[in-house]
C-alpha cells in the first residue's frame, strides 16, 4: 500500500513586523489574496508574481480559503496600518502644494 501524506503545510511565513509573507520570497499574503479576490487564477497571478511557483500560489490560495475569516482579520489590520502610515506621513510632511502642482499639471496634459 501507498502512504500518502495527509497533512500539508502552508507555504506562508509571519515576519518579525507582522506581515505574513510567501515563504522564500517577498511576496505579501495580502498580494495574493487581493488578487484571487478579484477573480484571477492561479496563473494569472504568477504573471505577476513571476518569482512565484503556482504551488506556492495555489498552496497560499488553499491557506486563504481554509482560514479565511482570520485572514480577513488580518488584512483589515494592515489596512489599518497603512492609514496610520500615510496619516503619520502626511502630518509630518506638507504635501498640499505638490499635490496641487501635480493636479494642474494633469489638467494641461493633452487627453
């Protein structure tokens, strides 16, 4: 008789900041599952991900799927924390007039 494995371990690994990446790569969790969440296959999703193998795409994707109300958590706490960033950067730093300057520079472009 054939032993198969029956257990199978998830190709994602929590960083020292927090954030859970593809294991061996820089890939973000959240990178992947925005993605499949806006119906791209596993293919199409190492088109962008190049560095990727769609056994790690796949093997994330089934990871997302079998715990996907605590990754849901997860990435609302990183949403979280990217507008605390961006809050943080933009009250430390002025960004009004280049924003401006970038608005009128749009409007003058040709269509």
């Amino acid at each position: 008789m054939i032993e198969l494995e029956t257990t199978h371990q998830a190709p994602v690994t929590l960083g020292e900041d927090g954030s859970i990446r593809i294991t061996g790569s820089r890939v973000a969790l959240d990178s992947i599952v925005d993605e499949f969440r806006r119906g791209a296959s596993a293919e199409q999703i190492q088109e962008d991900f190049p560095t990727l193998t769609l056994r790690d795409i796949y093997g994330a994707i089934a990871y997302y799927l079998s715990h996907t109300e605590s990754v849901e958590a997860y990435l609302r706490t990183q949403e979280q924390s990217a507008a605390q960033t961006r809050a943080e950067i933009e009250r430390r730093c002025d960004t009004s007039g280049l924003r401006e300057r970038l608005r009128q520079r749009r409007a003058n472009q040709p269509a």
